[in-house]
C-alpha cells in the first residue's frame, strides 16, 4: 500500500533549515540574496505538525473555509508556497496552492483562540507571518499580536480534521510545524482491497440480464486479468483503468441509465468516463481511501459492496457513503 511519510528527528533539522534560510533571506536588502529567496518562495511544500505528523490543509476554494490538520495524503488541499509581505521585514504571506488564497488569522485578530482560515492576500497583519524557531521544529506568529502569538492545532488535538487557532505561544505541542512532501497516490498499477475483506480485491465478473462486464470481489490470487491502473487527474481525481490482452483499456465508471443500476461497470471511451474522487480516510479501517463515484461539495456518493458482504464474487457499486467498512479500500501498488 502506499505509505505516507511522517516527519521524523533525521528530516526535521535540514527541512527546518531550508525555512529559516528563507526567512532570512527575506531580510536582506536587495542583491542576490533577495532574488534568490523571491525564487524560493514560490516552491510548493507541506507544512505538517510535528506532534501528529499531519498536514495543513483546506478543502475548498471558499474565502473563510477552516485550515486543519488532515492525515497527508498528497491531496492539492495540502500544498502551499510562501510569498513576500510587505508588512513587516522577513514577513511572509502562505498560499495555498489549491485556492490561491492566504492563510490568514480570521478579521486580523489579536485574541487567542481567533480561527485560522483563508481569504484573499493583502497585507493586513492576520495575513503575514513570521518563522520563529523551536528545537527541531518551528513556530508560525502572526502580524497580528506584540508580543508575537502562534499558530496552532487547537488544543494540541490529534484527531484528523482538528482546526488551527492563535494561541499564546507556551511550547505547547500543536504548535510546533516542520515542512516537506508527501506525494499521497501516484500513478501506476494498483490492487483495490475493501476494508469489510482485505484477502478480497476488485476485480472483473459479469451481472445483468445482458451478461456486462462488471466490478466484483474475488480472491487477490485470482485477481490478475485485467490489470488496474490508477491514472491521476489532479486535486485527488483519478480516472480507474482496467487493462487486459483481449478487451485493451477500459476505464471504470457508473451510467446514468444501465441494466444493472449503480453497478460499476467499463467504457471503452475513457475520457467521459467517471473522475473518482478518492479521499484518505483512517474511519472506520485506519490507512484505506474512500472512493467517491461524483465530484460534489457534498461527496455524497460512494462505492462500497453490495449489501455490505464479504462472499465471493460480490459486486461493486454506487451507494450514499456510511460508515461501513466495505465503502474504504486498501490502495496497494504492484
């Protein structure tokens, strides 16, 4: 299965240094310096908290929309690049690069507990942060408080999803942050395993009236034709091949009006074919994904087994997303 790298002591102290060497960059008066760290700026990185090891993240596009730490999975949700402010010396705006908006302390407020949010760039102070160090790690401070507050996971939470807010920074845990790259889901072959029969993988069977190729579960050992191949399409898009000698490429998808309702089935016309949108998830089975059939705000759409069983030769198919078991998969690379 792809593993997500979590921060660690080796990492943290050059990843920490490529920060602070911006920062101070940043200080310098014009030269070289200056346009090196101009450059620098606009790489895309992580920032993860070093008490979970998770990411900073926004879901959506949405001016006000919460930053949290979410398990990093490679998601466009989780990427930022540091841009110059001009509010103050070695300031820096955080952008994310999903939306283009900076991460900003909610109306520019100096009390502890004001949320961490994004909205559109400018140079009022809860825009504009500056890098302090902390041992092997380092903090974010606002522009918004004298003395200097800091960013952190509320209360130092270590579940998935918990919110950031200012706080007074006392060395507490959720306020500690490192930078890095965690490249989530690549391209390439892959086994789909549910959460509900991990000995199981999705596979071809046959379903209907009219005998159509569709997604069932069958013993990995028995799972070798066709080949799934997992073809990224951004933003945690990805279109779900099958490859096999005698049917060539077909991509995975649900129709719209099909003689077996909601069953995954194939097209051969993959560029209509259904864009899932696969998130990772650690509920109800830790380290698996749950694979949405509709790009929506409200992802209200998932694959899951039918009836939620464990047999053989089960079929796949398109259902309102619970908290079962058989709606998360194992995503192994082969």
């Amino acid at each position: 299965m792809p593993r997500l790298p979590r921060p660690c002591p080796h990492a943290v102290a050059p990843v920490l240094a490529l920060v602070l060497a911006l920062v101070s960059a940043l200080l310098a008066v014009g030269g070289p310096t200056a346009r090196a760290a101009d450059a620098a700026s606009g790489r895309q990185i992580n920032i993860a908290a070093t008490h979970t090891g998770m990411c900073l993240e926004v879901a959506t596009h949405d001016v006000g929309e919460p930053v949290r730490q979410r398990r990093c999975a490679g998601r466009e949700g989780a990427l930022w690049h540091l841009k110059v402010s001009s509010a103050a010396g070695g300031a820096v705006h955080i952008v994310s690069v999903l939306s283009g908006k900076c991460m900003a302390v909610r109306d520019s407020s100096a009390d502890d507990g004001a949320a961490v949010v994004q909205t559109e760039c400018d140079n009022r102070p809860g825009t504009s942060f500056q890098f302090g160090e902390d041992g092997d790690a380092a903090s974010i401070q606002p522009m918004t408080a004298n003395p200097r507050k800091c960013l952190e996971v509320t209360s130092s939470a270590t579940a998935d999803g918990a919110s950031l807010r200012q706080w007074t920074c006392d060395g507490q845990a959720g306020a500690r942050f490192t930078q890095g790259s965690f490249r989530g889901l690549e391209e390439g072959w892959i086994k789909l395993r549910p959460g509900s029969a991990p000995g199981l993988c999705l596979t071809e069977g046959r379903a209907g009236l009219l005998n159509v190729p569709v997604v069932v579960q069958r013993p990995c050992a028995q799972a070798t034709s066709p080949r799934t191949y997992l073809l990224p399409q951004g933003n945690g898009l990805f279109k779900i091949q099958w490859h096999s000698a005698q049917a060539g490429v077909r991509c995975l998808m649900v129709f719209p009006v099909s003689t077996v309702p909601d069953l995954l089935e194939t097209s051969t016309d993959c560029a209509t074919a259904n864009s899932f949108y696969i998130a990772a998830v650690d509920t109800p089975v830790a380290n698996t994904y749950r694979v949405h059939t509709l790009h929506t705000p409200d992802q209200k759409y998932c694959v899951g087994i039918t009836g939620g069983s464990t047999a053989e030769g089960a079929t796949a198919r398109q259902e309102p997303c619970a908290e079962r078991t058989d709606q998360v998969f194992f995503i192994d690379s082969e």
